[in-house]
C-alpha cells in the first residue's frame, strides 16, 4: 500500500499563534464529571491489572516486525504463539510508531533482534487456562476481557511481587518491562500478554485514535505524580509539540490547566494550535517569577536547557523524555524545584479511553501517515525524514484501499 498522508475532516487548524499564557482555563466540562485523579504518594495503592499474573514473557507470531541493526527492519514470519496461563493472544489490527521505537531503530536499542512497538489496537482471539480467573481478581480496575474484544495493550509487564510492584509502583518493577523496549512489542500480526494488560477499547474510539493512547495515560500518571507539588496557578509548559507533548498538553487543559506548547517546528505547532494549545517557539516566552509546571517531552538536550530557562524558583518539573542532558542539583536546592519521573502511564489506560470516547482529548490529530504492517521499513524511513514533516504514523495490519480515514468511526 502506498503510504496515505492523512486528511482528517473537521475545523480548519489555526495559525499558530503566541499568547500570553491564562491563569486558568475553564474546562470544557465541569470538573465533577471528570474522572478521578489519585493524590501523589507512595503509600499502598489499589491493586493494579496484571499484578500477581505470572506469566510468560509476550512473544509474538504471524508477521513480525523485527529491528535487526541500526535502520534495518525484518518483516519476518513467525509461529503463531499459543496464550500461557493468565494470558491473552491478541490479533494486532494498528500499531503507533512512538518516540520510544524511532530511538531503538536509530541505534539506541541494545537488544537486536527486537520486535518494537507498544501503542497498539486488536482483537482478543485466544485466552489461556486461568486467564478470566486471574483477571477476575482486579476488574475492578480494568473490566473482564473476552475472546472477540477490542483492546488496547497497556505495555508496562510487571512481575506483581518485587518491592516496587507490593509498594503500588509497577511502573519501576523490577521484574518486568516495556513491550517494545525491554519486552517483545506490538509490531506484528499477534502477540501474548498477561491479560490484565488489556484494556477494552470503547466503540466511539477508531482503531487509529486507539494507537496514540500512551501520551493521555502518560499525562494522566504525571497529574497523579504532580499532586501536592502543584504550583498554586495551573500554568504548564510542556516543551516538544510531537504526539506526546500535544496530547499530555490538551489532557492537562482539560483539568484545567493552561497549557503553552514550545515547539521549534511549525507543522507541529499548527497540530498543537489545532488542539487548542498556546503554542511558542522555543525562547519566546519569558516567563514571570510564578512557580509553573515544566513538561520536558521532547528528550532533547535543547529540550532540557529550555526547561531549565523556564523553571521559576518553585516550579515542578515532570521529566517525561529521556534527554542527554540535565538540572544540576544546586539548581534543585536554590530554586527548591520539584523534579518529577514520568516513565509510564501504567493503570491509565481506562481512564485515557474513556478522555477520548467523550471528545475531550483528540488524538487522530496527531496522525498523519498510515502504512501497511509490511512496509514498516518504508515508515521508519518517513518518520525519521525531517522532510516528511511526520507528526504520528501508523502501521495497519489490514489496509483496505476502501478503509475511510476521515472521522472517528472503527
Ligand atoms: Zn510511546
Ligand atoms: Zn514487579
């Protein structure tokens, strides 16, 4: 299939345009309706889905995306794996082509070969002994799971009993991983996981928009981390307008929060001015001496040296790429900054679907590209061109000349 370069219907995307940040913003619905958010805190917390699961590491079947060497992918043929005890065999339908996967194609994997890819949709098309059993135990957390269900994959596996894990921070277990990281992730026509890992996908969310729910869940972890740490004005910077920083930036404006996108490249702020972000390009905001939320998404060394410019004596700072460069400590200690980890947004995934069913948060329109699974080498390719101004791509294991990309329809 040739690559399709995207063109959603709907209003017409704005300039980019530069304002002075708001004190607040009035929610798009009332704050009663929102869903809960957890306090920050690290005492023991609900049990989350998937922990005590013990199940097999995932492995993948059918074909399989696998990253060889530095920019050389294998479209490979595998057997399709059977699902072990307490888990599920998913039926891939569309993967995201994440930051996270453009970073271990580039050479920054140290696990070759290695199937990437964890923002993915498909069909629960086997179940293994015990799996509603043990997924019973937590579906309070996350409903049940059947044969025939759309999920998406929540990519935090963790081990359910390290120290981490029973301390209610599964996001740093020890014992498990990331699918497309440090575990076999989603590029591919099949893949096992604990199943306590799925999440239903609700019917008014595409396949497309349910590749792109890592950067709400993700968002939603960093208010929960924020909690008591957050500045008394809800003003956020977030810095880097791909997928993650647009996405973490609207989920943050609808609690409220008034949100300026830097960003150095146009096409992408157009995106993030589309979705009703202030947008700036990076050193052209001076910001007064009010303590504010620093989002660093862009994992850039530029990135991280904006943030510094930025962070105001109090602000909180959520760390959410991963940048070769850093806050020194005595800045820590003379600004008192709150300097906040976001590695996941493990246990969100529920709570992100649900932002997205009720059009709170958008993310088709970060989608840009599509693909077939088989040309996953071609949209590496396109992704990593500067050129092709890629804001999110796509890879779809079925591609139908005839499948409509306009709306939000499955
Ligand atoms: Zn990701
Ligand atoms: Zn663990």
């Amino acid at each position: 299939m040739a690559p399709r370069r995207v063109r959603r219907a709907g209003p017409q995307r704005p300039r980019p345009r530069v304002r002075a940040p708001r004190a607040r913003r009035v929610p798009a619905v009332a704050l009663h309706q929102l869903p809960e958010r957890r306090s920050a805190g690290h005492g023991p917390r609900q049990r989350l889905p998937g922990a005590g699961v013990s199940a097999a590491a995932p492995r993948a079947g059918g074909r399989v995306v696998e990253l060889v060497a530095e920019r050389s992918l294998d479209v490979v043929e595998r057997e399709v794996p059977e699902p072990g005890p307490g888990e599920a065999r998913v039926r891939i339908r569309a993967v995201g082509i994440c930051g996270t996967d453009v970073h271990g194609y580039l050479g920054r994997s140290d696990r070759l070969p290695m199937t990437l890819g964890h923002d993915a949709v498909g069909i629960v098309d086997a179940l293994g002994a015990d799996a509603d059993a043990e997924h019973g135990t937590a579906d309070d957390v996350t409903p049940a799971v059947t044969v025939g269900d759309r999920v998406t994959i929540d990519p935090t596996v963790r081990c359910g009993v390290c120290g981490s894990c029973r301390a209610g921070l599964p996001q740093v277990c020890s014992g498990g991983g990331y699918l497309g990281m440090t575990a076999t992730g989603t590029m591919a026509d099949y893949l096992t996981v604990p199943v306590g890992n799925l999440v239903p996908v609700a019917d008014g969310v595409s396949d497309v928009a349910a590749t792109v729910l890592e950067p709400i869940a993700v968002a939603l972890h960093l208010l929960d981390r924020v909690g008591a740490f957050s500045p008394p004005a809800r003003i956020a910077h977030v810095i880097g307008g791909g997928p993650l920083g647009v996405l973490l930036g609207q989920t943050l404006g609808v609690f409220g929060w008034a949100v300026t996108v830097h960003e150095p490249q146009a096409y992408r702020r157009i995106v993030a001015a589309s979705a009703g972000l202030s947008v700036a390009e990076p050193g052209q905001v001076t910001p007064d001496s009010a303590p504010v939320l620093i989002v660093e998404t862009s994992a850039t060394a530029p990135g991280v040296q904006l943030a510094r410019t930025l962070a105001t004596p109090g602000s909180t700072i959520g760390l959410v790429g991963r940048a070769p460069a850093d806050f020194t400590s005595a800045e820590i200690l003379l600004k008192e900054l709150s300097v906040l980890g976001v590695r996941a947004g493990v246990g969100q995934y529920p709570a992100a679907i649900d932002l997205v069913a009720r059009g709170l948060v958008t993310p088709l329109i970060t989608v840009s590209h599509e693909f077939a699974l088989d040309a996953a080498s071609e949209a590496f390719a396109a992704v990593t061109d500067p050129a092709r101004e890629v804001m999110r791509a796509v890879l779809l294991a079925e591609p139908t000349p005839e499948r409509s990309t306009e709306g939000n329809t499955p």
